[in-house]
C-alpha cells in the first residue's frame, strides 16, 4: 500500500497542499465572472498560479478589449489596466480584486460565478458592492444589482477566501488490474475531526462527495489522475493528486517483414508485440494463423495487406497493417543469390565495376543514375563467378546512384566519380 503526505516543502507545492512532480497534471484554476442582462454576455476570468502577482504581470494578465463602444463589460481593475483575465497568487487568507462594469446602457444586471468546479473546494468568494454596502455570496447565487450608465468606478471588490489545511494522507488501497477496469481503490486521511471530502478527476469533474468525516474511500476508481480536496467549512482546504496505474503493462502490437519479396519465396513475419498473448495474422490472400511468429509464401503477384491481431487477459484489443509487395519472377536464378548479398563497386586501370558475391551466374537488372534521377545506365547483366561489369561513360566528379536488383533482394548504392 502507497501512502502519501503532503509536502512541507514551499518548492513542491504549486496550490493549496498539493505535492507535484514534472509529471503530474495541474488542476484548471480559471473561473469567471459572469455579466448577463439587457443583452450582456461578458465574462471575466480569474486562475490561480503561484507565480502570479497581485499587481499586473503580462505573463499571467490579459488586458480588456472593447468589442464595441457601449457594450456591456465586466472586467477586473489592476492599477491603470482593465483586465479580461487576471493571474492570482494561490490564496492563503485572503486576497482582492476590484471588478468594474461598464455600459452603455443602464439597467437591471446580474453577476455570477462559472466554472465553479475549477474553484477550491472550501474556497469563500463574495461580492461587495460599494454603492449599496452589500456583500453577497457568489457561491450561493448570482448578485442582482441596478445600474446606471454614468458609472465610471470599479463599483464591486471580489474577495477570496482560502487557508491552509494540513495532515492530509493518501493511500493507494489497490490499483486496477487493467487499464479499462474500474477496480482501484484510494483512502484519504486527515486523522480527526470532521471535514468535507470531494474527490475530483483530471477534468476537475466531481467523482465523489462526503461531509462530516475525518477519513473517506474512492472506490470503483479507474487508472489515471485524482485530486481529492479537504475543507472544514470555515474557508479551508488542502489538495493532493493520486494517480493510480494499472498492474497490467500498456500493451503494444508490432511486426516486422521485408517490404518486397518475390512470387514463391518465404516471407518472414517477426512479433515484435509486447504485453499480449494470442496473435491472428491475416496475410490479405485469404489466408490466416494463430502463431506468434509466421511464415507465408505467396504465389501470385500484387500488394497484399498484412495484419496482426493481438489480445490479452485484459481484453485489450490491437491491431498493426502492413503491405508487401509481391513480384512477378523475372527468370533470375535465385539460388546463386545468398542470404545476405553484398554488391562492391570497385575501380581498377580499366575503370569502375560492380562484381556480387553469387555463387552462381545470376540475372540481375541495374541502374544508375545522377542524384536528379537522370538515367546514366540501364541493363540486365549476369553477375556471379566473380565476373565483372564495368560501368561505362559515368560522369567524372560527380555523384551517382547505383541500383541492382536480381529479383529478391533491392541494393542501393552512392558513389562518387573520381576523375
């Protein structure tokens, strides 16, 4: 069983209680501030990040645009500037924000909180409002207020609630078997006292709920990331991230083949899968297996589409395509060609010469050309026996490209022209 307490260490803890690593997903801390009535629809945002400043930071802070002049607005007011979104340092205590609205048309209007499930959990957040000396609780409703289009002042202050909690531990109970099961099982702890648990998935979607305990369960958890957020109801909170992993391994399908081979000849299919247990091939000729590895011969020219099929106990299911190309034979004697044939272009006082290691006189097709494909040489010719083919007419201090291909095996080689 893993178990986890929260980090005293400032450096590893970019919110409110909750340890990370380079590899751990960060929650959505963005929010908004909703304006709606006399045809508003405006929003301005606010996101939590520990390097943010109170003050106005461009790496953090969107400046306001006006769609248009007398468009309904809301905004947040650093100093000078009239901000869409504003980056703010992760709370502990409370902080401020003033939060202006501006008009061209007066009127009956509403505010209201969106993205709340991007809020802390235990997080208060209410709304003053300086002309009528009201404060209202956005988390339990929008705020209704009569306004008039002569207003210029940031009319409202946002403020924001958050202390630390501590001694929150984690324990990972079990994982799940296999990535698709819902098997996994966390405990969080917070020793005594009554606090309100909510556990959250990466999405910031709530997955679970309990209030009035000092310790609670996620069971039926699936592989990935959680957060579970702690409050006491009195402005409080601690997060930390579990991620569960599956025992099971990612399961990975592959093989491996030459891409061309000729009518009657063995092709080879190499299982390169890791983590599955049961293959099907389909070699794309109407014929199957169910081993490992596979051997196929194919006796009519074309482009066949392979695929392997793998399976697991998890009931994971993968599935990898190839195509290999078929030939048609060119009357070549492959049995003077070995397995692993080796083309030397080579020069002496006659000039360069291709000789093939055959042990047999063997057709084979070559062609060369300069690096823009223009064909310098194009031939059959017999290679085998240690007989010599010597490349006439090559363009001196130059590059070119030479192809041989005996009907099995492709050989590509570069070669400069000395003068």
């Amino acid at each position: 069983m893993k178990t986890t307490t929260a980090s005293n260490n400032p450096l590893l803890r970019v919110s409110n209680g909750q340890d990370i690593s380079s590899a751990t997903p960060q929650q959505n801390r963005l929010f908004y501030l909703n304006l709606t009535g006399n045809g508003a629809n405006s929003y301005a945002g606010i996101h939590f990040n520990n390097n943010a400043t109170l003050t106005y930071h461009p790496d953090f802070d969107a400046e306001q645009m006006d769609p248009y002049a007398g468009a309904p607005q809301v905004f947040s007011v650093v100093g000078n500037k009239e901000l869409k979104v504003k980056g703010m340092p992760y709370p502990n205590g409370n902080i401020s924000l003033d939060i202006k609205v501006r008009s061209g048309v007066s009127g009956n209007y509403q505010l209201a909180l969106q993205g709340i499930e991007n809020i802390p959990s235990g997080a208060c957040i209410t709304l003053f409002d300086k002309f009528t000396n009201t404060t209202h609780n956005l988390l339990s409703s929008p705020y209704s207020f009569t306004f008039s289009d002569t207003t210029t002042i940031a009319r409202f202050t946002l403020n924001i609630t958050l202390n630390n909690l501590n001694g929150l531990n984690t324990s990972i109970v079990s994982n799940p078997q296999c990535h698709q099961d819902n098997t996994g099982v966390i405990v969080a702890d917070m020793g005594n006292g009554n606090y309100t648990f909510v556990w959250k998935d990466v999405n910031n979607q709530i997955v679970r709920t309990q209030g009035g305990v000092s310790k609670d369960t996620l069971k039926n958890a699936g592989e990935g990331y959680y957060f579970v957020e702690v409050t006491d109801g009195n402005c409080s909170n601690i997060t930390m991230p579990v991620q569960l992993v599956a025992n099971t391994s990612v399961p990975v399908i592959d093989f491996s083949s030459v891409d061309t081979i000729a009518v009657g000849a063995p092709v080879v299919f190499s299982n390169n899968s890791q983590n599955l247990t049961t293959f099907e091939w389909d070699f794309g000729d109407g014929t199957t297996a169910n081993t490992l590895n596979a051997t196929h011969v194919y006796n009519t020219a074309g482009n066949y589409l392979v695929q392997l099929r793998g399976y697991n106990a998890c009931g994971d299911t993968l599935a990898t395509l190839k195509e290999i190309i078929v030939m048609i034979s060119t009357g070549f004697n492959p049995q003077g060609v070995p397995v692993s044939p080796v083309l030397n272009v080579s020069r002496d006082i006659q000039g360069y010469f291709i000789w093939a290691n055959y042990t047999k006189d063997t057709k084979v097709n070559v062609l060369v050309t300069d690096v823009l494909g223009r064909e310098i040489i194009k031939k059959t010719i017999v290679l085998g026996n240690n007989r010599k083919f010597y490349l006439q007419n090559l363009p001196e201090n130059s590059v070119v490209i030479i192809r041989a291909e005996d009907g099995l095996n492709v050989i590509n080689q570069k070669v400069f022209v000395e003068k």
